[in-house]
C-alpha cells in the first residue's frame, strides 16, 4: 500500500467547485502535485467511449440499464444526466479508498456538491471564488477563443453558481494565484487534522495512561 | 487601524489547548511572529500587581469585588480561581478585536476552552498532542530543573486533558516541530477562509450580476 499514509490517517473527502474562469483546474492540479496521497476515483457512464478510452481507465462505461439498477441501489454519491447520458460516482470505491488513507478529490458542479453532501457530510465543501464579477467577465472574455454566446452561457452558469456560495465550508478567492494556492492547501492541511481522521489516535487515547 | 486587513475580513478566535511538555509556547511565537493581525487581550485579575506589572498593561487589576460583579454581569467569557485569586477575559474587548480584523488567540487549558465555546462556538479549537505518553515523560523529564513531585503533577494534569481531546475540533501532534508548524498555521489560515469571516464577500454575493 504505497499511498498508505504511514501515520494511520484515513483520507478526507474534498469538494471543489468553482464557476468557470477561477482557476479551479490550476490550483487542484498544484495540490495532486504536492500531495502524492489522493486516490482517483473512476466515474461510471452510460456514453460510449470515444477514441482511446478504455473501460476502467477514463471511465467504468455501463448500459443504461446497469446505471439505472444502480443508482435504484443507491450505489451513487453523486450522478447527472448531461446531454442525454448519465454519469456518476459510485461510493463504495470511494469508501475504500478513504480507508487506506489516500485522500479523494471531488471536481464538481454545486448540484453534485449537495448530492456529496448527504453521503460525506464531514468532508470539506471549497467554493472558488473570482474577485469580482467585473474581473470574471474579463477573464471569460480574455479567453479569445469562445463565442459571445459560449461567453454569455458560462456567465449565467457563473452567476448560478455564485448564487449558491453560501452552501461551502470554505470561501477561496483567486486573486492572487498564489495566495489562493495557499489557501486551498491550506484547507486540505488542516482538514487532514480533524480527529476523526485518526482513529489511530482514538485507540491510544483510550489506553492512555495504561502504558505507564 | 494599522492591523486592520485590506480585506474587510473579520478576525477569527483560535483556542490551543495543550498538555506541558508538547511545545505550545514554542508553535503559538511561531505563529504570532508570521501573522502579525493577532490582536492581544488583557485578562482581569483580583490578585495584586507583582514587580513591574502595570495596570492595563499585564493585567486589569481590579478588586474582588468589581470581579464578581462583572461575571455576574456575564461579561467574561471564561473566568477561573487559581491559588485563591480570580482571572477572568472580557468578551467585550474580544469581539471589539474581532470585528475590527484583528484575530485572537487564547492559550488556555481545557476547562477554559470549553468556556469560551458557549461564547465562541464558531471559534477553531485546537488540542496539541505529544507522540506518546512514554515521549511526553521523556520530555517533562528531560528538562532537568524540575522536582520529581512536580513532574509528577504535571504529567496527572497531562493524563486528565489527553482524556478531553476529544472535545477539540482539531488535533496536532507535535513529533517533529516544522510539521506541526505547517500544520497550526493551516488551521489557522483554512479558518480564514470561513464564509462567517467575510460579510464584505457576502455583500458582493448580494448584489452580483445588478453591476453587470
């Protein structure tokens, strides 16, 4: 169990949502590069796989039928249905993975935050936030490479989301990506200290004071 | 306001508990020396001024009498009899600090912390832990400069906080110093990016979209 942190820990659950153009992607990829701890969790759905995708690897690729039985087992923590195709995590891997330690990293929207909620209501629920909405318009617009409707799309969806803010445990605003950075793993840093994660420590608390 | 933070972020309660011997002082300096928007709060006492103590300055030195009526008052927000004398912390004062961005650290033991969370509940708690019990003897023997009878009080106090660890909502073992470092300054930098802290963000959130 390489990933097996060696002081017993078990994995937090964290939740990253952000609306577009707060550099979300950035600042997870810098923390998955600092912290060889997070597992991958491999989502199950019932589009067909494209180009080099493999089953198992990109995603557990099912029939709409199996996906159903599934979700109708309450096997999911979290799914939607997106252009007509579901997708969807299913908890048990995710279980597992918290148990050997290895943390796991939620990238979602806050539709599929509050279905996470339910199932891991200690994890830690990040809203990525742009300074302003002046500045997340300029970044949207800043792209050159999208369409004003494609902008006009991304901006409502932005203002939904924001909308919703007040449902995370933690506010992190992406001014300066350093100082957010800072924050994120920060969030990460402390979450990894709430007792709960240490029944290691449990135990020798309970024997505390046996041993001398 | 010198210290007040250009982010309109109100200050945030840290409470550390900590058995002897587990390098409280040490981590609480560190801390202070790198975040200089710690406020600092002066206690009541009815014992009397020693040396050079001023009043206002080490402590509020006030008469027993003026002592009980305040704490009749509620206006402390823990108070405890040591050696016959009174100590007490105003709350007050505190949430002056607080909603002028100041943070305020209360370096106090069990009974206290869990005085100070009927008042500050949305406070962050923290419990730093030794490695082991056997470490912890090692430690409070090592110094050298203590009686055997007062080695043995302070590891029967150490034994009877351990027992209350579960109180806290964080837990930091010091093993190595720069690890629990990290690890202080994360809790207190994740607990910055509480929703709570930031009624200015709030605010924005109110009246997002109507300046676009």
């Amino acid at each position: 169990m390489a990933n097996k942190d060696q002081t017993h820990r078990l994995g937090q659950v964290l939740v990253v949502c952000a609306p577009s153009g707060t550099g979300k992607s950035t600042l997870i990829s810098m923390l998955r590069e600092d912290f060889p701890t997070f597992g991958f969790s491999v989502s199950y759905t019932t589009r067909k796989p494209r180009g080099e995708e493999q089953d198992g690897r990109e995603y557990n690729f099912v029939s709409r039928e199996t996906f159903i039985a599934m979700r109708s087992r309450g096997e999911f923590c979290e799914w939607a249905e997106v252009h007509g195709n579901f997708y969807g995590t299913a908890t048990a891997p995710v279980e597992k993975m918290l148990g050997e330690g290895k943390d796991v990293l939620f990238d979602i929207d806050v539709q599929g935050a509050k279905q996470l909620k339910k199932v891991f209501y200690k994890g830690n629920f990040i809203f990525l936030l742009p300074p302003s909405r002046e500045e997340l318009v300029r970044r949207l617009t800043g792209r050159g490479t999208d369409s004003e409707e494609a902008i006009a799309k991304r901006l409502a969806n932005a203002d939904g989301e924001m909308a919703q803010a007040d449902f995370f445990d933690y506010w992190i605003i992406n001014d300066d990506l350093d100082t957010a950075y800072e924050e994120f793993k920060a969030v990460f840093l402390a979450g990894r200290c709430k007792p709960e994660l240490r029944p290691d420590v449990e135990e020798q608390l309970k024997n505390w004071g046996e041993d001398g």
